[in-house]
C-alpha cells in the first residue's frame, strides 16, 4: 500500500513541476504585453509557479518518506 502512495506522490510531484515550468513561461508572456493589466497577470502566474513548487515540494517530501516503507 505504501509502495503504491509513494508512485502516486512521485507522478503528482512530476506534474506539479512540469506546471510550475509552464506557469513560468505564461507568466514572461502575459508580463511581456506590457501595461498594468499584463504586469498583473503575470504576478498571479508567479504566485501559481510558487504554490506548485510548495506542492511538488510536499509531496516529493512524501515520496521519500515513503520509498523505504
């Protein structure tokens, strides 16, 4: 069972990196528009790029953990 959480926790952390590197890239774009509108936007794609690391980081942290269970 515990094998079985720990691929789990692995494939979501892959996901949540792989979101945060495009949130990166939609961030430079939406950023690169220019004007206040777009300045916002990118700022907000940052914040998700932060919350999907904190995430990747967490359950990384899980998989570790659970790997020699």
């Amino acid at each position: 069972m515990a094998k079985a959480i720990s691929s789990i926790a692995l494939i979501l952390a892959a996901l949540c990196m792989l979101g945060a590197l495009g949130s990166v890239f939609v961030g430079m774009i939406r950023a690169g528009h220019g004007g206040v509108e777009g300045v916002r936007r990118g700022n907000q794609m940052m914040w998700w790029r932060v919350r999907l690391q904190v995430i990747a980081i967490g359950l990384a942290a899980v998989w570790y953990f659970l790997k020699g269970a």
